[in-house]
C-alpha cells in the first residue's frame, strides 16, 4: 500500500531550485508551467529550438543553447544583465562567469531562511538550466528498497510466527552438521523468535531509505 501511493513520488519527475521541489504541473502552447507546494511557480517558455525564457517570481532569465559538435553548453542572462556560461560535463553541470571562473553553489541558511552573500544571485545558472531543460530532470527515490523491505517483513514475521519456518532455518543451518541427530531447543525457537522482530523492525528502516 505504501508504494501504491508513493507511486509519483518515484516516477514523477522533478528539479530543484535550492531547497523547492518542482514537477510538471500543464503545458499550454510553448509555456510549460511547473509547481512546488513550497515556493512560486515556474514557467518555461520554448521561444525556439534554441532559446527558452525561466520565470519565476516575476524574474524572467533568457536561456540560450550555444552547444557545438564537441560540447553542450548554455549561456543564461540574468535580470540584471549578469551572464554566465553553463557547460554539461557528463550530465554534470558546471556554471562560469563572464571571466571564466567557476560559479560554485554555496548555500547559507539560519531559522530555515536562506541568507544570500554579497553578489550571490538568486539562482544558480546551473539550476536554470536544468529546470529549463526536461532532460535534466530526475526521478526521486529508490522503489528497490521498498521490495527489498517487503522480504524481510515476510522473512521475519514467518521467523517470529511460524514453527514450521524455524524448523526449515534450523535444518538449513550449517552448524547442525557439528552435532549427531540435532533437534531445535526451546532457546533456539525463543530466539527465532526474536530475531524475527529484530528483522520486521529492520525493515521499517529499509523502507525508509527508499525515500
């Protein structure tokens, strides 16, 4: 049930400015409209095959593809007439300013507020780019865990309930080999039966690192 209704979690897909999460929410004509529960919309304009308009906040910044035969780049302009060069490094993107230093990403918070320095601006160009751009957009999660998680709430609720299972356990472990007719104890069914509460605990926790 819990990954039934997780289900968008793991295949919307999403970007991040910062601290907000943002996923499709419509498209209509060339403007593609994004919404987080946290922060403003954000909306693409496809100008052309190579130019797109981000707004967010009332902020418009122009995206331009500038790639050639041997890189992807962009260049992205700014409110305030700032330019910055944003090259794809492998599907990792590093941002430049207009004299060829790297833009690094550093975010400062206190009570939960972002505290920008002198000259930080409000996004990173790299950012942009990938909320321009739906290829950079990435899928949350790893639905792996909650499988993973299901087996062991099987294996330890049947080590914990089930006579039947433990005795299966016991005749597949190797070190009844080290003994003549070996039969389960008393304290060997008591433990079975802890260690089944020790593994559907452990897989509450693995369910959590899905997310």
């Amino acid at each position: 049930m819990t990954g039934f209704l997780s289900r968008p979690y793991f295949t919307d897909r999403v970007f991040y400015l910062y601290e907000d999460t943002y996923k499709f929410a419509g498209e209509q004509e060339r403007l593609v409209t994004y919404h987080s529960s946290t922060a403003d919309p954000v909306q693409v304009r496809i100008d052309d095959e190579l130019n797109r308009t981000l707004t967010i906040g009332g902020q418009s910044y122009a995206i331009a593809d500038i790639s050639n035969p041997y890189s992807i780049k962009f260049r992205v302009t700014y409110p305030n007439g700032h330019v910055y060069s944003v090259e794809d490094n492998n599907g990792l993107l590093w941002s430049y300013d207009d004299k060829g230093n790297i833009v690094m990403a550093i975010q400062v918070y206190a009570n939960g507020e972002r505290i920008k320095e002198e000259g930080e601006e409000d996004f990173q160009p790299s950012a942009l780019v990938i909320g321009a751009y739906p290829d950079y957009h990435i899928k949350r999660g790893m639905p792996g865990f909650l499988f993973f998680a299901i087996g062991l709430l099987i294996f330890g609720w049947c080590s914990f309930r089930y006579q039947a299972f433990q005795d299966l356990m016991f005749r597949l472990s190797p070190q009844r080999f080290m003994y003549e007719n070996p039969e389960p104890s008393d304290f060997y069914y008591l433990m079975s039966k802890v260690g089944g509460i020790v593994v559907m605990i452990g897989s509450i926790i693995v369910a959590f690192k899905a997310y």
